[in-house]
C-alpha cells in the first residue's frame, strides 16, 4: 500500500483536531469543577442542586483562555442559571473571575 502526502497530511490533521478535542474536554472538566464549588460557596445557592457537566453549558473565549460556564439549578421549586467565568492559570488550573 502506498501513501500520498495528501493522505499524510489528512492523518496528521485529524490527529492534531483529536488530541485538542481531548484537552479541552480536561479544561471544560475544570472549569466546570471550579464553578460548581464557587456556586456552592455562595450561601444564595448552597442548598441548591445542580446540573452535571453534560447538561450545563460551557464555551471557550475566543482569544483568550477564558471559560464561560452556565451551570442550570433548581433551588425551592425554581429553575435557574448559575453564571460563571473562569480563567485558566499559569499552572493549568481554573480561577473563578466573574
């Protein structure tokens, strides 16, 4: 079997598009962990339940490494969002900034 550049460079491309899906599922996981314990810090949303990270919605920044995160909750009977950014660190952890 032979292999073309072509062929080469498409392998090559779906790896590289692979591995960065990878890495920003980690920072995703991250982002949503640092939001979801700053939420339960607040004493306005202590005794609420929130949703898991597949059913929140998180979106990366574009340009920067900020993370946008909306967590959905249920506190008393009412739905609600929790709201949160978090940026990434110098050592790869999150910081809740907004």
């Amino acid at each position: 079997m032979h292999t073309t550049p072509a062929r080469l460079l498409a392998g090559a491309c779906a790896l590289g598009i692979a591995l960065a899906g990878c890495a920003r599922g980690k920072d995703n996981k991250l982002a949503y962990d640092v939001c979801l314990e700053a939420a339960r810090k607040e004493a306005k949303y202590a005794k609420a339940s929130f949703a898991t990270q597949e059913k929140s919605n998180i979106q990366a920044s574009t340009g920067d490494a900020d993370i946008r995160v909306n967590i959905p909750y249920e506190l008393d009977g009412k739905k609600g969002l929790y709201q949160c950014i978090a940026a990434k660190q110098r050592d790869g952890t999150y910081k809740v900034t907004f």
